[in-house]
C-alpha cells in the first residue's frame, strides 16, 4: 500500500483496520506505518507527501 502511493496516512490506517480486524485489535496502528515509512527512509527509498497529503515512497 505504500509503494502504490495514492492514499493518505488516513485512509492507509482505514484499510488495514478493514483488511486485518481481528488481528490489528488493539494495536497502534498509526505507530506502525510511522515505523515502516521510517525503515523505508533508512533503506534509501524516499517518501514525502503531495499536496493532497498522499504519501507516496519512490
């Protein structure tokens, strides 16, 4: 979802809620996707955001 670049943290979070229910109950979601766009940046890839406030990871 993040490489694909078209939804906003928002909209990233509302899906996993959707697609992973049961198993995301609980958990801080938000932290994760901070955590993975993060480990995404040290790796070399660039993520920022547009001006809709998509993320968007090249």
């Amino acid at each position: 979802m993040l490489l694909a670049g078209n939804m906003t943290m928002r909209g990233i979070v509302r899906e996993l809620q959707h697609k992973a229910s049961s198993s995301c109950h609980g958990r801080d979601l938000r932290a994760n996707v901070r955590a993975r766009l993060y480990w995404l940046r040290r790796k070399g890839r660039l993520a920022d955001r547009d001006a809709q406030d998509r993320t968007h990871v090249r």
